[in-house]
C-alpha cells in the first residue's frame, strides 16, 4: 500500500519550500510553477490529507486515512499548484516500530534487515490529482523526497507496495523489482480482501545512477520519469535548501545531493 521530522511551522503556514520549477501549461503557451514543500504545518497537511481521501475513496479504498504529523522517522510531502496541492506522498525510515509494509510483508523485510549495512525505507499515501498531466510534477516530488533522504538519512532500499496492475509501470517509471510473489492480506481494513498486493524494491544507488545518466536528458524521453528529474543545478539548489532546513541558515555543511548516496521511501492507492 502506497501509503515524518517536526520542524517549527513557517509563518506563512505554507510548509517548508524545497523546490520550485516552471512547467509549460497543457496548451503550452503559459508557464505554471510547481512549488514542492515540507508538509510541516497542520494546514498543509490537511489539504494532503483531503486529496488523499478524495483519491483513495474514488478508488474504494475508503475515505478516513489520516496523515500523522511529522517526526524522526516520517516526512510528508505535497507538490502544488497555484497553492493548491496535486500530489502528496510519504516518506518512513525504518525504526523499532517497523514500517508499515511489515504488516504484509514481514517475512521478507526480516530477510532484507539480516544482510550487512541494509537500511530500508518506504514511501506511503502516494495520491496524485488526476487532472495533474506533466510528469515534470511526480518526477520534481520523488526527486526532492531523494535529496530530503539523503540528507536526512541512509538508506539503502526503497520499497513500495502496489496493485499487481500497476507493477510494469513502477517497473518503467523508476526501475523498481518485483520482491517474491503477491499476497492477499485480509486484516489490512481498507484494501480490497480480495485484492493481492505487490511487493517492489529498488535500491537507492540505482536512483542515484539513473538521476546521473539521464536527468535533463530530453533526448531520452520514454515512460521513464528520470530524464523529468531535476537539472544539476536544480538540484543542488534543492539539497541546500534541505541542508538549511536542518541546519540552519549559516549552516556550511556539504549539502548531499545525486552522487552522495543515502535514502529515501510508498501501499500504493493507484
């Protein structure tokens, strides 16, 4: 099931900006720009939290899933339009309390946790509003969200949890793997009983490679969302913009951005 890090809430009660980017509009005359935040105030969240329940119970899955306010070990994340948010997504980092993709998949999580130097994390409550078109959003949101993990944390595996359907596009959007066979789990309130779910891992330096190879790369466009990622200097603003958020404004320390690997992490709703 695609399903936090407090931080004082900003002034202007709009959560902490990370990124911004101008996208052409649908007719392509205009340009629109694509603000991607820390959803580190009650207002925000709310408004993630709404989408999420608007999109979740459009798909059957309900309409009473709540987004928990940040902390050390999850961060919630919106892209937004014209201050109005489109997408949201939620990063949890590996912690005694587990991740949630233990609740299916245990087995094979303990298996990860056993090898040497592995530190998993998941990305949750993905929603996306559908009248969102440009790639450029998802692939600004999940960027941003890699620079934030790397920063913040070390993690090695990135895992998801989707419907069987949409595995050959996490496949071909960002190279995910399927992880052993679909399971049916009945005491996961909200999915559909008689629903499997797939369990995909991708490894966080196979993010950092692609983003290298192909970022800014219009040449290769195709069903990946690599080449939708962030420009070198995009992205450096970006990881100074977290480095700053952690800190502090005179902070000098070395921002980590695509060749500092690190972590980042989604049952998907989609």
């Amino acid at each position: 099931m695609l399903e936090h890090v407090a931080s004082a809430c900003p002034a202007e009660t709009h959560g902490a900006l990370l990124s911004m980017r101008r996208i052409p509009s649908v007719c392509g005359q205009t340009q629109r720009t694509i603000d991607v935040r820390l959803a580190d105030c009650d207002g925000l969240r709310r408004e993630a939290n709404a989408l999420i329940n608007r999109m979740y119970a459009w798909r059957g899955y309900g309409a009473n899933h709540v987004l928990p306010a940040n902390n050390d070990h999850q961060a919630v994340f919106t892209a937004s339009m014209e201050d109005k948010v489109i997408a949201t997504l939620t990063l949890t980092v590996d912690s005694p309390t587990g991740l949630s993709t233990d609740q299916t998949f245990r087995e094979e999580l303990d298996t990860l946790r056993q090898a040497p130097g592995t530190s998993l994390c998941e990305l949750t409550k993905f929603a996306v509003d559908p009248t969102t078109k440009s790639p450029s959003v998802l692939a600004g949101l999940f960027h941003v969200i890699f620079i934030y993990g790397m920063q913040r944390f070390d993690c090695t595996d990135l895992l998801i949890e989707v419907h069987p359907r949409h595995v050959r596009y996490y496949e071909a959007m960002l190279g995910f793997d399927c992880l052993g066979p679909a399971k049916v789990d009945e005491s996961v309130s909200w999915w559909p009983s008689d629903t499997p779910v797939q369990l995909m891992r991708l490894k966080v330096s196979d993010i950092g490679e692609q983003i290298i190879r192909f970022a800014g790369r219009t040449d290769k466009m195709g069903r990946s969302l690599y080449p939708y990622f962030f420009s070198q200097d995009e992205e450096q603003d970006v990881a100074m913009r977290v480095a700053r958020l952690w800190n502090g404004e005179s902070s000098h320390s070395e921002p980590r951005s695509r060749s500092g690997m690190s972590g980042t992490f989604w049952r998907s709703a989609a």
